[in-house]
C-alpha cells in the first residue's frame, strides 16, 4: 500500500442531541443535525480514512469523541492535494462553526467542524470510489491505474 497524503472530509449525522467530554475541550453539547470534519493526512490517507471509519479505536483526536455516537459517517478525499485542510474547511457554505477550537487545535482556524441542519453536499471524491486502495470486500474487482 502507497502511503498518499491528502485531505479529507467527513459527514456525520446525529440523529439525537448529544452533550459529552471531548478531550480537553471538555463537556460539549451536539445538536441532532449533520456535521463536516475537515482533516489532512500527510502521508496515509487511506489508512486515517479507514481509522475514521472504525468503530472501535482509541480516543485520540477530538473527532474520535464525535464518531463514537454518530450514526453515519461519509468520507470524502482529495489525495494528493496541494490544498490545506483549513482551506478546505474555508470553502463550506451553508454551515456554522460547531465547537471553537474543534480539530484545529495545530492552526489559526476557529474550527474544522461544521453545523448544518440539513445534509449539505461534499465535493470531494465518494469514499468508495477512491481507487487506490477501497474499503470493502470488493477490493479486486475495482479498476486499478
């Protein structure tokens, strides 16, 4: 497996209002409603993504506190890319800054975690469709380069 960086966003739906301890940010209140998280990976897309997706894993970053009572999550890359997560981030419309300091914790940006009541679209690539190294046990029948 080639380790490409890139940026990536997340979808996360709460179906229920949720107020719960967020590592150092400490106690914080969800409202029911969808959230984009911005994030990069350096190197290791695939593998961030992936850990993104699981259930089980140790709380480490603020979104981890997040995953762990979503209800769905959608991931969305942009491999190797020259963008920055923050300018990623910048680029939603429609949504609010949900928690101050959320994922953003190692730059200027108020936030990379987005409110939105409604589903709001994502532009970059579908997940599955990311081609280098797809989830799921369909794996040798998607096209390769």
């Amino acid at each position: 497996m080639i380790a490409v960086p890139g940026v990536y966003q997340l979808r996360i739906r709460l179906r229920w209002s949720v107020t719960m301890e967020v590592g150092a940010l400490g106690r914080r209140r969800f409202s029911a409603g969808w959230y984009v998280y911005t994030g990069s990976a350096r190197s290791g897309l695939t593998q961030r993504v992936r850990r993104h997706l699981r259930r089980e894993k140790r709380r480490h970053w603020h979104i981890d506190y997040l995953l762990a009572v979503a209800d769905r999550v959608e991931a969305f890359v942009l491999p190797g890319s020259d963008v920055t997560e923050c300018e990623l981030h910048q680029e939603l419309s429609g949504g609010r800054c949900a928690i101050r300091g959320f994922g953003s914790s190692d730059c200027r940006c108020l936030s990379h975690l987005a409110y939105f009541p409604r589903r709001p679209d994502i532009r970059l690539m579908p997940w599955t469709h990311f081609v280098e190294d797809p989830p799921g046990p369909d794996r040798a029948t998607c096209p390769r380069r």
